[in-house]
C-alpha cells in the first residue's frame, strides 16, 4: 500500500514502498457457476464440468450438485469444478444444478439447470402381451408390447420361431409382424426380444403358442400296399399324408375295375377288400379331413390269384336230343373268378360215371358209344 498527498496544486509522489497490504473480507459469490455441461456417460454414470463464478468474492471452498427427476433427488458435493454422477438409471432424464461455496457461503446463486439423459443400456424387463391373429392357414400376424423399462431406443425386435422340427429368426422394426410360409395345421413357439443400440441383454419374452389353421390335405397318403389274404381277399395298407393338415377323420378307400366298384370309409390305415379273383384292380385313398380331402390320392393297381369259380355253370340245358347223341349247353358260373380255361363234363349210365375235359365253348355233343 502507498500513499500520495494532494492540493489544489496537484498531487505528491507516492511515499515509500512498504509492506502493508490490505485484504477485503469475503462474502457470498455474486454470480454462479457458468458452462455447466456433460462430458461424459454412460448407462449408470455422468461426467460433468463447469467454471468458478466469475465474482466469487472469496476462495470457492467446495460446489454443490444437486440432480433430480420426478422419482430421485441428491445432492453430490465437489472442491473442483467437475464431478461424476453414479447410481443412475440408464435412459433416464435428470435436471442438473450447481452453485459455489466460499466460507461464508453460497449467496443464493444456483447456475441455470442443465437437463442431461443418462446412457442406453439393454432393455431391463421383456417385451410382453403376445398375441397372434391367423391370415391364412400358413399366415399369422403377431403382435406385443414394448418393454416397460427399454432404457433406450429401441432399434428393433427379434423373433424366435420355432418347432419340432424347424426354427426361424426374424426382425422387424416395429412391434408387430406378419409371418408367411408356415406349415398348415402346425403348432409353433415364438419369443421375443427387443434390442437397444447396447444390445438385447437377457429378457426375453413369455413364449407364446402358435397353432395354424386346418386345410385340406396337400399330399396323399403314403406307402399304399396290396396284400392278398385269401382268394377272395385282398389287404389295403398304407401311412397317413406327410402334410395332411388337419385331423384325419377318415380314409375313403375305392376299389374297382371294368366290372365292378367298392367304396369304403375307415379310420384305421389298413383295410381288407372283398374282390373277385383272378383280375386286375385298381384302387386309390384320399384322407378326409373337416375341409374335405383337397383331391389328392394315391393310386396302386393289383391282381388276384386264380382260384375256383365260386358257383357252377349256369342254365344247363339239353338240345337236339337224338337216338345217339345229344347236345348240352350251359352258361358260365355267375363268378368265375378268374379267366375260364374249359369246362368238365360229367356223364353217367346209371352204372359208369364218365370224365370228358376240355370244352371250351358253352356246348358240347356227346355220342352213345
């Protein structure tokens, strides 16, 4: 501190240099910490930095953070103009203020608050309320609800689908989906996940349980075998369809060739067919089902064994009757069963009964001998 003197004339020089200095006390900061800004974060943490007032009025003992949403306040305290925040929810908003200390205090000036959002993380619960509506008999649409605690944008789902036999995975954007090309009549388990820029984490959805409308069959069945039982008999067996598509109420069996025709409804896969013998058949399944049976078959031909004509030649009769011959004639059995090579006569005189073979037309003329 120096001093100088003055008159009306002006002003002395300044006395000698010395070593008193003179010190104002301290008060409260005038003005509040300015540039409050994030410099970084994180899902559960945030950086942030600021300047000292710039009226201070004293030495800045210490600053005050306080940080608050709708749900959570807390105060964070500091002796350097940057602090980490920890503990927080990830995607969250919070509003951020700051004020100075010095020993005699803060003079009321708070920094204007800063609205910060915490860092995305995986989403925290799953998605839910899965439900499904069929298209078609191979179509679905499926739809679900966001999670209820995504902590962050959600970028988009991905769907699990799956069966006995097959699994899908699909995304999609949005929360709902349509899915194509699945099999008729068949039941699937879908999941669902949704993904932030982090990632999915480990929430996965409820399954929910898919089943496909019923059609008509796409394919006949399968493996269809003729098997000869007895002369009159022939066995059908066969496998139900690769893709019946609905329940099999029954299986409609026809029989038939140039001169005849059976239908028959059975439920089990096998069936046994009266037939006449020694000719060929033709025969064909379809799998019925509440939609019909899609008019698809499968077909097998077959032939019966020989065998004996069920019942004697017909209408027997004598003509032309002479003092030494006579002609017979007659009409073939009413089931031959098989192709007729000849016919048998038998004679008698009341003593001798006589074989005579070998007729091939429907008469003969025996001779007295």
């Amino acid at each position: 501190l120096r001093v100088a003197a003055s008159t009306a004339a002006g002003e002395s020089s300044l006395s000698d240099l010395d070593d008193i200095f003179a010190v104002t006390p301290e008060d409260e900061p005038d003005t509040p910490p300015v540039g409050l800004t994030v410099v970084d974060t994180s899902p559960s943490t945030t950086t942030l930095s600021w300047s000292p007032p710039e009226r201070a009025n004293g030495v800045i003992q210490q600053y005050e953070v306080l940080y608050e949403n709708q749900s959570y306040v807390a105060v964070l305290n500091s002796s350097v103009p940057r602090v980490t925040l920890t503990g927080l929810r990830p995607f969250s908003y919070y509003n951020v203020s700051v004020r100075a200390y010095t020993r005699i205090g803060h003079g009321n000036h708070t920094s204007d608050t800063l609205t910060m959002l915490s860092g995305e993380d995986v989403p925290g619960s799953p998605s839910y309320g899965l439900s499904y509506v069929s298209v078609s008999s191979n179509e679905v649409n499926v739809t679900w609800e966001h999670p209820l605690v995504p902590n962050g944008v959600i970028t988009h789902y991905s769907l699990e689908l799956r069966n006995s036999s097959h699994f899908l995975n699909l995304t999609t954007p949005i929360n709902h989906a349509q899915i194509t090309h699945l099999r008729k009549f068949a039941q699937y388990t879908l999941v669902v996940k949704a993904h932030t820029r982090i990632g999915s984490g480990n929430h996965s959805s409820d399954p929910l349980n898919i089943t496909t409308l019923e059609d008509e069959p796409d394919t006949p069945p399968q493996f269809l075998l003729a098997r000869t039982f007895s002369d009159y008999e022939v066995q059908l067996s066969w496998e139900p369809p690769k893709e019946a598509n609905s329940e099999i109420l029954y299986y409609i069996v026809r029989v038939w060739n140039e001169s005849s025709e059976v239908w028959q409804n059975v439920t089990d896969t096998a069936v046994v067919i009266s037939v006449d013998s020694e000719s060929r058949y033709n025969a064909s399944i379809s799998s019925w089902t509440r939609l019909g049976d899609g008019g698809v078959l499968i077909y097998i031909s077959f032939s019966t064994i020989d065998t004996v004509p069920f019942d004697p030649p017909q209408n027997v009769s004598l003509v032309n009757l002479t003092s030494s011959s006579v002609t017979i004639l007659w009409q073939p059995p009413t089931q031959p069963n098989g192709i007729l090579l000849h016919y048998t006569l038998y004679y008698s005189d009341n003593t001798t009964v006589t074989e005579q073979v070998s007729f091939t037309a429907l008469q003969c003329i025996l001779h007295r001998q």
